[in-house]
C-alpha cells in the first residue's frame, strides 16, 4: 500500500463518521434564525452579544440565506449562539469510488483510442481481454494518482 492510498483511507474513516450529515438540511430562515428562534432570543438581543446593531443581524441571516456569509462570521455568531460553527465536505460517495470512477472515465479513453489503432492494425483485442486491460489501468492509475488523472475526462 502506497502512501497516498494509506492517507486516502484514513481520510475516508473521518469522513464515514459525518455522513449521516448528508440529509441534514438547512432550515427554511437559516441555521441563525432557527437556533437564536429555538432560544427565545430576539434580533436585538443577538446584536447586543455581537456588539453589532439590530440591522446588522438581519443582513447576516440575509447573507447566511443567500450564501454570502463569511466563515468567520458564522464562527462568530455561533459563539454569541453558544454553538460551534461546523464547515466541511461529506462526499456524496466514498473518496475511493470517485476516484474509481474518474481513473475508469480516463481508461476508457485511452482504451478506446489504443483499441482504434489496434483494430486500424487488425490485432484487435477480445471482449474478456478488454476488459482485464482496462481493469488493469484503473488500478495503475488509482495506485499511482498521476498529475493528469483530473485533466483528461
């Protein structure tokens, strides 16, 4: 095992631990205005923590909405919230499948362009031969991460 497939796979049992969090979803008002809600803590009262205005805290769940707040004015605010503010990535799959998947798009096209040339040749390869080639490619390029992989599609 190389030593980016050990990084790769302690990395994946991080990320295991947060993929319950794929369903989570945002609140229809935001994260800010369903917890300061849920305490019973006004706008005004928020704004006094943060030492902003009342106005100020309306453009911040306006920017949380639209996507547009910083990450360190969540921090922030969730301070104020008595929360942690949380930001990561929770991939839809396994890292090790879409890297599989991409390492397969790429092989596919070589194989189809090597096998063109091949068949222009007559020494064509058979269905079963095909596809242990291609099995073969993937793995070189799963194992090996060549500077490309993410360039050729």
């Amino acid at each position: 095992m190389n030593k980016k497939q050990l990084v790769r796979e302690q990395l994946e049992v991080s990320l295991q631990r947060l993929a319950p969090l794929r369903s989570v979803s945002q609140p229809p008002k935001g994260w800010i205005r369903a917890i300061r809600d849920a305490l019973g803590m006004t706008a005004k009262q928020l704004a006094g923590k943060l030492g902003v205005a009342q106005q100020a805290v309306a453009r911040i769940e306006k920017d949380e909405l639209a996507g547009a707040v910083t990450i360190k004015t969540m921090r922030r605010v969730a301070e104020s919230l008595d929360c942690v503010f949380v930001c990561g990535f929770v991939p839809r799959s396994s890292l090790e499948t879409t890297l599989r998947s991409q390492a397969e798009r790429v092989a596919a096209k070589r194989l189809r362009q090597a096998s063109h040339t091949m068949t222009l040749e007559d020494q064509s390869l058979t269905k079963a031969e095909d596809q242990k080639v291609l099995s073969e490619l993937v793995n070189e390029l799963v194992d090996t991460l060549p500077a490309n992989l993410w360039s050729e599609s």
